[in-house]
C-alpha cells in the first residue's frame, strides 16, 4: 500500500528521475519503466548511520539534503555544504527537524560539543 501522508509535498527530478518529497522525510520514486511510484525505505545504509539514496550508479544523495533541496530554495542556491539534525537522529528527515549551518558555526558546534552532531569528544560514531 502506498502511504500518501496530508501535508505539503513537493515533485523534484535528479537525474532523469522523479521523487515525491514529503514534508516529514518520505520519499517515492517514480520507476521509469513502469511509471509506478513507491516508497524509499528510510533505513541506515552508511557507516555513518545515513540514508544515501541511489539515483543512478554515479549519483547518490543523502535524505535529508534532498528535503532541503525540496522545501528550501535557498538552499540549492547558497550551497552552505552542512545540514544539522535538531534532535541528533540522523534518520529523522523531516523539514522542521533540518538546519542550515554555515562553515563558521559548524567549527563552533564541533568546538563546544566535540563532534558537529553533539556526539562527545572520543566517542565512535
């Protein structure tokens, strides 16, 4: 069953292929052959504790810069580089949950709290 959430959602095309982005972090992707549109499961696939989404063999974004490109134009048009997570949990994508960071606050977060995600200083992430 396809889960089609009420909120705001935007129509992005990366690459020849359309998603659907969801304010709170859910992506579809429309399959070129047949036209259908399923969900991309939200689920760590990097060492990190991300979710990398495939677009095709040589382009791959991350979950939640792809919400950002989708809900914040600015966004695309800055190129900040740096995404922070409010509550820490790299898998929790939804807008309201994303910040930009600029270079100059991100050495600021890393030298208060050790890591840019607020992980402590020697702990493994």
């Amino acid at each position: 069953m396809l889960y089609i959430p009420v909120q705001l959602t935007m129509l992005i095309t990366l690459g020849g292929v359309s998603f659907r982005v969801y304010e709170d972090g859910v992506v579809h992707r429309k399959h070129i052959t047949t036209g259908r549109w399923s969900v991309v499961r939200n689920t760590k696939n990097t060492k990190c504790g991300y979710n990398i989404i495939q677009i095709h063999k040589k382009f791959q974004i991350t979950r939640a810069r792809m919400v950002m490109f989708a809900f914040d134009p600015q966004f695309a048009a800055d190129d900040c580089g740096y995404l922070h997570h409010i509550d820490l949990d790299r898998l929790n994508c939804s807008f309201s949950n994303l910040k930009r960071i600029y270079p100059k606050t991100r050495s600021v977060w890393i030298r208060k709290l050790g890591h840019a995600d607020g992980t402590p200083k020697g702990t493994r992430i």
